[in-house]
C-alpha cells in the first residue's frame, strides 16, 4: 500500500468517525437513535470528497460523483420517508434493554460500528479517488453502466413500494408488481449493483484490487445482515401473504415468476 493511500484512508475513518460522533450526540439531543439511518448516504459522500481533496496530482471526479448522486439520494428519501415518524423498532427495544446504558451501547454499536463498515465498504472509492493513476475506459464505462442499473433498481423500487404505502386500501398486503414482481427486494438488488460497479469503475482508475472486500462486505450485509435477512424475518410474521409472494418470487436477484 503506497503511503499516499495509507494517509488517505487514516484520514477517512477520522472523518468518518468524527462525524458519527457528531451525530450520534445529536440523536442524544432528539431521543431518536433513527437519524443513524439518514447518516449512512451522508458518511459515504464525505468520505468520497475527503479522499478526493486529499489526493496528489490529476485527480477523477468520477467516483465522487456517482457516490454524491448515490448518497443524497438515499438520504433524502430516508428523510422523507421517516420524517415525523417514532423512533425505529430495533432502537426502541435497544433502549428497553439497555435502559440507563443505552447512549453509550448505541455509540459503540450502532453509530461507531456503521461507522466502522462504512469505512471498509468504501475502501474502493477511497483507493480509486486517491490514486487514480490508471485509465481504462472500457472497465470505466462498464462500471458506470452497472451503476446507472442499480440506481435504478434501488430508487424505482423504493418510489414504487412508497407509491403503494401511500395508499390506505394497501394496508397490510404485499406490493406484487413492477419491479417487486421480479425481484422481493429490488431496492437492495440495487444497492447490490451500486457498489460492484462503483469498485468496476475504481479497478478502471488503479490496481487496488484487494479493496473487493468493501463490495463483498455489503453484498453480505444486504442479504445475510441487515437487509434480507432481517427484513423478511418482520414481515413473514406481519403479512399473511407474504408467504405466498415469497413462493412465487426471487428473494434477491431478478427472475421470472413462479406462478403456476
């Protein structure tokens, strides 16, 4: 590792951390450990210009751009989405347990662990944005190309399942068209294909090929963590249909119905 990504990526969880913190005392203020959420596009942007300004010589904006366009995006809707809402399930039953403890167990595991693989995830951005000493337009364009697919998986998705929420008479069913007719979570499909193609445009700008594990990371979470898994774990016991839906649909990756 040169000393010139080494700093670059010190500098990026100081960043990161600061900024955690920073918000972390701010849910201390508002009494809703949610605001993480909105964080999360945020920290990614951050450290995408951190790594951008700290670079020497002829630098591509390119991947801090398509990091903006990804973060403000996905914070901006996570906003509207909870804006005015209670403070999400998994933080209320965090404060039941934890009671008089919970400011600090939230810090270290809520704010400063997403810190922590927001770091690890972005690892491409930061090697591609510091040292961008390559140009490979046929691995950029594809990359971008895989970009473009997944943002709009992700911000279609998430407009049409708003779409069919903001309707009363939806209440309690399953949203079973466009792209939730492929796919049960088109939504992190996307956010899937976000971030390999932010590392396919990365690997077209230098040679950190070892930084797949900030994609790899994220596929993880997406389907094994935080995503899928838990998601679908709520929802079989909240929607009597969703059996159904899950018999007939993909979880993660697009493909034909299975209707008889």
């Amino acid at each position: 590792m040169s000393p010139e990504l080494a700093s670059v990526l010190a500098r990026s969880a100081v960043a990161i951390a600061t900024m955690m913190t920073a918000v972390w005392l701010l849910s201390l203020w508002l009494k809703d450990a949610s605001i993480v959420d909105l964080a999360w596009g945020m920290g990614f942007v951050i450290v995408a210009w951190t790594a951008y300004g700290l670079a020497n010589g002829a630098r591509s904006m390119v991947l801090p751009v398509l990091v903006t366009i990804w973060g403000l995006r996905l914070s901006g809707y996570l906003f509207w989405r909870n804006h005015g809402k209670p403070e999400d399930y998994r933080y209320l039953a965090m404060r039941q347990k934890w009671g008089g403890s919970f400011p600090i167990v939230s810090l270290l595991t809520v704010f400063l662990l997403q810190g922590l693989v927001m770091w690890v995830v972005s690892l491409p951005v930061q090697a591609g944005t510091a040292l961008a000493i390559e140009s490979r337009p046929w691995v950029l364009a594809s990359g971008v190309v895989v970009w473009c697919v997944g943002l709009f998986f992700e911000s279609f998705g998430d407009w049409q399942l708003a779409r069919f929420k903001s309707d009363p008479q939806n209440s309690g069913r399953v949203l079973d068209s466009g792209l939730w007719r492929f796919t049960r979570h088109p939504n992190y499909f996307g956010d899937f294909l976000v971030w390999w193609g932010l590392y396919v445009v990365a690997m077209s700008q230098c040679d950190a090929w070892w930084t797949i594990v900030g994609p790899a990371a994220m596929s993880v979470f997406l389907v094994r963590v935080s995503g899928v898994a838990l998601l679908e774990t709520k929802l079989t016991t909240t929607k009597p249909d969703y059996a159904a839906y899950v018999s007939r649909t993909n979880a993660f990756f697009p493909g034909p119905r299975r209707d008889s």
